[in-house]
C-alpha cells in the first residue's frame, strides 16, 4: 500500500477574507477521498493536535486545521496565542463558523478531494464542530467532549449554550465523552440527545466510564487509553461511512 | 473543561520571560487545562506586557494546593516586610 504523505504549514481564507495559519496533512494518492476539517482544543493550534491531523492523513483523509488563534497571535507559539485568545473570551462563534467554511473550501479544492467533508473537534473544539454542522452543509461532524453544546452558559465567554440550533443540523453526528465529564456532564449530554431526537437527525453517542474531559490526550494525564483506543475505531467507521465517495 | 475562569489584575513590575527581562503590566489568573503541569487543571498566572505582543508573556501552571501556599507566603512576606521600604 502506497502511505506517503505530505504535512505542512498552508495559509487559508479565513472569515471575513482574513488569511490565516493552517496545517494540512494528505495523502499523496490520486484519490478520491474525503476531507476532514480538525478543530483543535482551547489550548490551541499545537504540536499533539497536529499529530492528530496527520493521523487523519495516514487514514487516507485530507486534512486541514485552521489556526484559529492566529489573528490574535499571528506567528506567537500555540500556548502564548492560546493564553491571549482565552483572556479575550474564546473565539467568537460567527469567526469559527467563517473559517471552518474556508476550510473545507481548501479541502473541496484539493485535486484528489471526493467532495465530502466532515468536521471534528476537542474540547471547545467539540462544541464548535457541532456549530459548523448546524451552520453549514457538512456530510459529518465529530463532538469529542464539547461543554456548553447544552446546559448552563459561562458568562463572559463565548461560550453560549447552541443546542436550540439542532434542527438546523445538516449531517449525521458522532459524540463522544466520559461519563466523568461535569463539563459536558452526563445531564448535557442527554440534554443534546434529547434535541437530537425531537429533530429526527441522525447521530451516535458513546461515554465511556471511567474517562473525564480530554480523554484523547496523550500528552495529559486526562488519557484513558481504553476509550481513546475505541474513540479512535468509532471515528473511523463513522468516516468511513460518511466519507466515502 | 474549558473553564474560562479569569481575574485580569493591572501590576507593575517586571518579569524574565523567553527572550530576557520584560516590564509586566498586566496579569492573568485563571484556573483551567495546564499547557505542560501534570494535572487536568491548574492554577495559572500569566504576567504580561501586551504592548509586546502575545509573546510577552511569563506563565506558571501550579496545583491548585501550592498556588494556595503561594498566595500564603506572598502575603505573609508582605506583612512581616519592616514599614517604609518602596
């Protein structure tokens, strides 16, 4: 099997028309094959979430991951620019939305691209897939753990409660999370099965126990390597059943 | 989570950041995921000088029981401090 990839620093065109950092890793095959749009965490565009894209890549998916923190911190490292946005509140939601589209414009315009694109996304990241696939014609989305889909806003923030949007829902969506969690705590959860099931959108939830937040974290003492391992074999199969050409 | 959780204070004084000695007027404490401190969540405080751009920045990620101890001694040290020194 030909694996060979390529992972590289891109600019994109962001909300507004800003260009913006991103990181984009694909196999260097004709194709086709799917796009997959990662939203990293509230701690930023950083080194394990880079690892994650290329993960995607090695898969067989084409990947890109916006910097979302770039016009706060163009060219600062991921935890300085990830410390300047978090004391800003967070990224606005309009701005997430704006540069997800740009993304899988990118991905849509790669020469070996089949046309489908999905989102995925940790921690803030989570809640923001599912925005991007209630405010755009996504094939899937992926929630790893994202707090404030439901529930109680944190004042302040961006960070505003989005599940009243569920109708708007455009594609099938994977959740994942730990039933340890308090933020998304197992009542949010529900909370966003519930809306799921009044609006008749199709989605598959796991939480696993014994696993809190950021249980995909190698790098943090979060990692639950039995729900990561499983995590990881849901994702692909729901790629790989929605993805696909 | 993601708490979000911050208390902007204006200082004044100066810190050793990556590139030297830096005059800090800003700080930040917050508790929520630690960049490389070995717990879920942390107490963080950032010092910074925002005229410098995002990289001025000195940051410490502590347990929640030491920042505890910390703020402590700090104001410990502070009380037992002779009057009149500036």
């Amino acid at each position: 099997m030909y694996d060979a990839m390529i992972a590289e620093t891109v600019t994109i065109t962001g909300h507004d028309g800003d260009a913006i950092e991103a990181y984009s890793a694909r196999p260097l095959t004709p194709g086709p094959v799917g796009g997959v749009v990662v939203i990293h965490h509230m701690p930023g565009y950083d080194d394990s979430t880079k690892e994650i894209a290329r993960n995607f890549a090695f898969h067989g998916y084409n990947v890109i991951m916006p910097n979302l923190y770039w016009r706060e911190a163009p060219g600062a490292s991921s935890d300085d620019a990830a410390a300047t946005a978090r004391a800003q509140g967070g990224v606005p939601d309009d701005r997430l939305v704006g540069d997800v589209a740009g993304a899988m414009a990118y991905l849509k315009g790669l020469s070996n691209a089949n046309g489908k694109v999905a989102t995925i996304g940790y921690c803030s990241g989570g809640r923001q897939s599912f925005l991007a696939g209630v405010s755009l014609d996504l094939d899937a989305a992926v929630d790893c753990y994202g707090a404030f889909v439901a529930g109680p806003a944190r004042e302040g923030t961006t960070m505003v409660p989005i599940v009243d949007k569920t109708p708007s829902l455009s594609c099938p969506l994977l959740g994942l999370f730990g039933a340890d969690d308090q933020y998304p705590s197992p009542e949010h959860v529900g909370l966003l099965e519930d809306a799921l099931k009044a609006a008749g959108k199709t989605y598959e939830f796991h939480s696993y126990e014994g696993a809190g937040h950021a249980f995909f974290s190698v790098n943090r003492p979060a990692y639950r390597v039995e729900a990561a391992n499983d995590g990881w074999q849901r994702i692909f199969a729901f790629y790989g059943k929605y993805l696909s050409a | 989570m993601c708490t979000y959780l911050t208390e902007k204070v204006e200082i004044s004084g100066s810190g050793k950041g990556a590139t030297g000695w830096i005059s800090v007027t800003d700080a930040s404490v917050y508790l929520d995921h630690p960049v490389h401190a070995p717990f879920g969540h942390s107490l963080n405080i950032d010092f910074l000088a925002p005229e410098l751009g995002p990289s001025a920045r000195v940051a410490v990620e502590l347990s929640q029981e030491s920042a505890r101890a910390l703020a402590k001694a700090i104001e410990a040290v502070l009380e037992s401090a002779p009057p009149g020194l500036e």
